[in-house]
C-alpha cells in the first residue's frame, strides 16, 4: 500500500492542476514586477514576482528543468523560513495573539510546513541532477 501511495505522490500534479497553477503564479508574478513601486521597497516586489514566475516555470517545464526549478523554488521556500525564524529568534515574541501576527511560534510552524517540504523536495530531486534508473 505504502508503494502504490508513494507511485502515485510522485506522479506529480496533473495537467490541468498544473496549468491552474502555472497560468495563475505566472500572472502574479508580472503584476508584481508591474507594479513594484520606484521607492527602495521595489527590490521586494521584484523578488516575490520571481519567486512566482519561477512557480509558473515549474508547473510548465517538464523531467530535469521542472525538477531544478523546482529545487530552487524549494531552497527559497527554506532560506526564507529560517531567516524568518531567525528574525523572530532575536527580536520577535514568542507567542502572539493571532497567527496573523509574526512570532517565533508562527515561525516555527512556518518552517514546518513550508520550509521542511522545500528543503526535502530539493534533496529528492538534487536539482535535476540525479542520475535516472
């Protein structure tokens, strides 16, 4: 059972899911490139609108270039999450009164749920780089 299950996680996205998500982080990314203000605050928008592009890219490439998009898309998801971690480690609080609201608490699950997926996904994928059975 736990063969058929793992066989079928690692199908991956079908098309349609990946078109959904693809057609819609790719027009996140443009508008956020569009309309990044000219004040320093421009360099946030640029990186999370190729943050999303990259998403895009992954969801429309196929075999070694989705898995290396895909590496980095999880290597990013990971770095945030500790730096995330690490700001609240040393000058947030612990706990806050919503999740809305940046603690150390919020991090952790943050890291949990984010980071530790994109970090194991670039370690199965190894950029592409894998020799294939």
């Amino acid at each position: 059972m736990y063969q058929a299950a793992e066989a079928d996680i690692n199908k991956g996205l079908s098309r349609g899911a990946r078109f959904l998500l693809g057609s819609v982080s790719g027009l996140f990314g443009l508008m956020m490139i569009l309309i990044a203000p000219p004040t320093d605050k421009a360099v946030l928008f640029y990186g999370l609108g190729i943050f999303f592009l990259l998403i895009s890219l992954a969801c429309f490439t196929r075999g070694r270039a989705r898995q290396f998009v895909g590496s980095l898309v999880g290597c990013v998801l990971f770095v945030l999450s500790l730096a995330y971690l690490y700001a609240e480690l040393t000058g947030g609080p612990w706990f806050s009164g919503s999740r809305a609201e940046p603690s150390v608490k919020n991090a952790i699950v943050f890291l949990v749920l984010f980071g530790v997926p994109g970090i194991a996904y670039t370690l199965k994928a190894r950029f592409g780089m894998k020799p294939r059975p």
